[in-house]
C-alpha cells in the first residue's frame, strides 16, 4: 500500500487544538475525585488493508450472530448446556446472567445491539480475538470525531488515500435504533449523566443521531409503557431506549433497589414487549471472561461453520487439564480474573515475584472458575508520536458490530494503544491514547 | 428517526441557565472593559463607582489585582471565568440540542481564560476572542436549534440578566424599559413558565415616573421580582 500521510503527521498540533475545540474528553475518577481529561490522540492511523478487512468482516459478523443465538439460547431453550458444549456453571454463575431475563423476547430476537469486539494482531498478522463486550462497549465516537476533525485539518491525506468513509456509525445506530423502536415513539439515549467516564459519547451519539439524550428522571413508566416527561408534565411514548447504564441500576423495582438511575418497572415494559432496549438485559453471560473460551465452540455448535477468528490461546483452570498446566506454566502466562473489566485483574505472570506467583497459584487452586489463562500473545507494536519521536507501543482494536434487522461491521474501530513502553495494557482509563482505524478502499 | 419536541424540566432548567451566564459572560467583560479604560489614567472617582460594582465583598486590593481577579479568579462567583465555568457546565447537558459547533464557542472560550490566567495576562484586551466567541455562539445558537421552545428558553435567561445586570449597575431608564421589553417579548413565545402576578408587579414599578435606583428598597424590590418571574 502506497500511503502517504507526512501532512496528517505534520498537523498533530492543529488537530489536537480541534480536538480540545470539540471537547472530546473522557472522565475518570481517582481517589473518588472525578476529572475529565482530553483522550490523547495519535494522528497516525491504523491502516487496515481492503483484504484483511474484508476477513475481519465476514469473522466479526459470525460471531456476533453466534453470540447473539447463545443469548438467545440461554434465557429460553438452553440446548447449548443440555446439549454439554457450555457447562451449566459457566453459565448460571456468571454475574452477568439474569435470571430476571428468562423468557423475555427482545424485538427481533436481537440481544447484542451494539457489540465491541476487542482484537489484537500478532507479529505474524495472525488477528486474535481477546474480548468480546455485549452490554455497553464504548468507544466508537472517538474515532467519528477524529476522522471528522483530521478531514478538515488535512483534507489532502485524504484525497490521495482512498480512506473508507466511517462517519457512517450514526447512521447505523439511528437504523437499529428506528428498526427497534417499530414506531412505538421516540427513541433516548439514557446516559447516567454528566458524571459518566463515557458522557461525551452519550451527547455525542445523541446529537449525531437525533435520538434524545435521557437523563436518570426524565423517564417513566405507565401502564407498561415508557414515557418522556416535559417541563409542563406533558409526556411522549418512548419506543427504543440505547441504554448506557448497567443491567443492575436499570430497575430499582427488580434490581438493585438504591439506583437512582434507572427507571422504576421499566422491565415490566420490556417483557411486555413495548420498548426496545439496547443492548437488552442480561448480555453479561456472554461476555464473561469465562464464556470467551466457548465462543469458537457456539460458531460450530449454532452456525455449523468454522469459526473465521481465532481467540487468543485460552485455558480455564475449571477443566483439569487447564488447571495442570496453568498452575505449571504460571509464569509464562497472562490471567485475567473473570469478575473485573477495564484492565483491571489483568496480570503478567512474568511480571510477579516469586511470592506474589504463589499468592496467585494458591488463588487460583481455592476459586479456579474465577480465573482464565492466555499465552501471552506477541503483539504487532503500532508506531506512535511521541513528541517529535517515533517509537513503538502496544495496541488493540475495538471493532464495532451493529444488529439490527441485519448485522453490519462499521468499517473503522478504535485502536487504542499504550503510552506506557512496557505495558500491554491499553485502556483510556490507564492512561492509553487513541488513533483512527482506517478501512483501505482497495 | 422521529425527533422528540418536549423538553424535560431539568433540560429547561440547563437552557435558562445557560443563556444566564453567557449573558453575564459578556456583560462582565464589558464592564471590565469601561473599568479598565477608566483605570489607564483616569482619577479615582472616574473608575470606583464601576469598579466597587464589579467587586461587590470588596475582595481586591489594588487595581491590578482587581483586573486579574475578575477575570480569572473562579473561586468567586461573580468573575467571568466563574460565569464562564457555570455556563459551560449548563451547555455540556446540550450538546444535543445547540449542538457541537455551537459548544465549541464556550469550550475555545474556557480554555483560553485558563490559558490566560496561567501566564497572568493583565491586559483585558486578551479576552477579546471571548467577546466574539460569545457573539458567534449567540448567533451559532439561534441559527442551528430545531426547537424553538429550547432557544426562547435560552433567550429568556439571556434577557433577564442582561437586564439584571443593568439594574446593578444602575443604567438609565430608556436602557432598562428596552431590555424589560426584551424580557416581555420571549415571555410572549412560553407564557406558561412566566410567574404573571410578578410581571404584573414589575409592570407597575417599571415606570418613568417610579424609577429611582437611588432608593435602595425599590432597586433590590426590582432585583428581587425579576429573579423571581420564571418558574422552573
């Protein structure tokens, strides 16, 4: 590929004051002190040649759709647990699995809205899956406005790089959003509020899709139907509600009964069939770090295909072999502590001392379903700006799955990379920056 | 999509405030401006009137104090860069509705008053940009919101202060009646959120022939009832 991309490198400066410009911030709370900060970017892209896409296309749609029949399969049938493909406890054990949910239909049998599916590609160019995020993946806007801003700052990398356009993923969630809702009303976007670490999303994808920004409050429900309260206590039905809050907060009636930010019975309207919420409720069965392992098995089990992605190489100590040569490999290994999400419970075996690998191996002996293992997969560093330097550093991709009436692959992601030389781990919330993913035409 | 045209009261309420304190955004710095100028090289009397309003508790000692005071100190509320602070957190909870190139006024704004308090700029003349970045967000505002109720809500809070303001600082009759007529015109749009026995009040007491900011109990009677005219 002949990209040339000098000009977009020379104006980092400007799009960054653009940047600044549009507020593209993300908060974070340290020491229960909420801050917002400015997500740093790296104006050179990650480039994703027409071939590679069109493999991670055909493999994401896969395993979205596996995905989304495992949740279906879960709260109603339950053939993959009958059948002895995913044992039972992976399942009713896992924190994200809903009882509540059991036999609820969702519009179009769609559990995964919006799915988030993080990869990484090794130094051989080998893709690996390392998670897949079904209850509310942030991250697209980012990578929206960046190409927004870098269009205007650079308009010439543009026209000599035949770029796929990305700015299309407001016009993928206000289709999904419009098929969902049915014309049952309007459709919200339920953000905890300004508080949130993931706000600026929320009123971005609001204003870029026109849905209406709702806020803990503004909602309620009569007659197991949703409505948008107006300043003069006139109401609108509400058909479709892009929730960004937790499965937990989003009833107190049926939930957790102190949150203050969902809506009382909103449930009731669920199962009744007269709103539409994204992504539905009880999706943390299968993003659980323990599921993971069973996802190429659903491609086999649901879709009768190959699965097209790989996971990265993934043993769960639940099974006796696993659990030998994790406890033996220990050092060499990366595990993940199922219950914890943004970067956190992740180790590096190579990283603890001696006393510290024992703690670990004695964790795992009393709770072995609590823990996965992986190799420790040799990424492909990604180059970054760093002040005036080029250097190397670790990143994945988040590629976005929109379902609908039909499931589509936005052609763009967030690579999100780390600042840090020595680390894998990459998240915002640890101090990791952020590059546009570009799509190559041809 | 079908597009929502009710507003929550907790959104009215951002609305209002919004076009409060970008008002007082602009107000200030213009008042700031005539202070400044008067301050150059004028005499005391020429400048204390203005500058004793501007600094209400007295906070400030010397004139340069004052200046940088009220342009960047934002543990007190009445600087521009506290205005400035109040309306970005009110317009932040509007993206949606002013939209992005509309906020980005207030954003350039903030982040340059912080820029300008870390170098210690005294010369006022370095708020300029805030000035017309106000302007453009006005203009911005009133070209890009779909729904009408949310600017009238906007344009409400922007003429009450405005005519707040020139009440403090005890501008002329003519000035004041105009901007009550301001006030009056967009009550007009949303008569629903406007308290009409105390615009009947204000009606009687903004009259040629009653107004005397002079007397105290009349001017903070006035204050007292504008503040109390919309109801969210």
């Amino acid at each position: 590929m002949n990209i040339r991309i000098n000009e977009l490198i020379d104006s980092r400066d400007t799009v960054n004051k653009w940047m600044e410009r549009f507020g593209v911030r993300f908060g974070v709370y340290k020491h229960g002190v909420f801050n917002e900060q400015l997500f740093p970017f790296d104006s050179i892209p990650r480039i994703i040649s027409h071939s590679d896409w069109a493999y991670l296309e055909k493999g994401l749609k896969q395993r979205v759709t596996a995905l989304n029949k495992f949740l279906w399969d879960v709260y109603h049938d339950k053939r993959i647990i009958k059948d002895g493909i995913v044992p039972e406890e992976f399942v009713y054990s896992s924190k994200g699995y809903m009882p509540e949910c059991e036999g609820i239909n969702p519009t179009g049998g769609v559990y995964a809205h919006i799915a988030g599916i993080d990869l990484v590609e090794g130094k051989d160019g080998q893709w690996y899956v390392l998670e897949d995020n079904l209850r509310i993946p942030s991250g697209a806007s980012y990578p929206m406005i960046a190409r927004e801003i870098t269009r205007k700052v650079s308009p010439q990398t543009f026209t000599q790089n035949a770029v796929t356009e990305n700015r299309n993923y407001s016009k993928l969630l206000s289709t999904m959003m419009d098929e969902m809702n049915d014309g049952r009303g309007i459709s919200v976007i339920l953000t905890p509020g300004r508080y949130n670490s993931a706000y600026f999303e929320h009123s971005y994808f609001a204003e870029k899709t026109g849905a209406t920004l709702a806020y803990p409050g503004d909602l309620f429900v009569e007659d197991n139907k949703v409505y948008y309260a107006g300043i003069y206590k006139e109401k609108t039905r509400v058909g479709c509600i892009y929730r960004r809050v937790s499965d937990e907060y989003m009833d107190p009636l049926l939930f957790e009964a102190s949150s203050l930010l969902g809506i009382p019975n909103v449930m009731q309207a669920y199962k009744a069939g007269n709103v539409a919420l994204i992504n539905a409720i009880g999706n943390g069965v299968a993003d659980d770090k323990g599921i993971y392992y069973f996802v190429p098995k659903m491609v086999e089990y649901y879709l009768g295909e190959k699965p097209i992605l790989q996971n990265a190489p993934t043993y769960l100590p639940y099974f006796k072999k696993d659990y030998d040569y994790v406890l033996e490999n220990i050092q060499r290994l990366v595990i993940k502590d199922v219950s914890e999400a943004g970067g956190y419970g992740v180790v590096f075996g190579k990283d603890l001392s001696k006393e510290q690998l024992e703690e670990l191996r004695n964790l795992i002996i009393d709770q072995p379903r609590r823990w996965i293992a992986q190799e420790v997969i040799d990424f492909k560093d990604l180059e970054i700006l760093e002040e005036d330097k080029l250097v190397e550093r670790k990143a994945d991709l988040r590629a976005f799955v929109v379902s609908g009436k039909e499931t589509h692959v936005w052609s763009s992601g967030l690579t999100r990379f780390s600042r840090n030389p020595d680390s894998f781990v990459v998240n915002s919330s640890q101090g990791g920056g952020f590059k546009d993913t570009w799509v190559m035409e041809e | 999509m079908v597009k929502n045209t009710i507003i929550s009261a907790a959104k009215a309420n951002s609305l209002y405030w919004l076009g409060r304190y970008e008002e007082r955004v602009y107000v200030t710095l213009h008042l700031l401006r005539k202070c400044y100028d008067k301050m150059i090289d004028g005499d005391f009397d020429d400048y204390w009137p203005i500058r004793q309003r501007l600094d209400v508790a007295g906070r400030y000692k010397t004139n340069e104090e004052f200046t940088l005071g009220i342009m960047y100190d934002d543990s007190n509320p009445d600087t521009v860069i506290a205005a400035q602070t109040r309306a970005m957190d009110n317009a932040i909870l509007l993206r949606e509705d002013i939209l992005s190139e509309t906020l980005s006024y207030l954003e350039m704004s903030l982040a340059l008053m912080k820029e300008c308090r870390g170098k210690q700029e005294k010369n006022v003349i370095c708020m300029q940009p805030v000035i017309d970045w106000s302007l453009a967000f006005w203009g911005s505002a009133e070209q890009r919101l779909k729904n009408h109720k949310a600017l009238y809500l906007m344009m409400m809070g922007r003429n009450i202060e405005n005519l707040d303001m020139l009440l403090r600082f005890d501008y002329d009759f003519e000035r004041i009646a105009l901007a009550y007529d301001s006030v009056k015109h967009y009550f007009r749009q949303m008569p629903n959120i406007v308290d009409e026995q105390v615009e009947e009040q204000l009606d009687g007491l903004l009259v040629q022939e009653r107004f005397d900011l002079g007397d105290v109990e009349y001017k903070n009677g006035l204050l007292k009832l504008i503040n109390q005219l919309v109801k969210l």
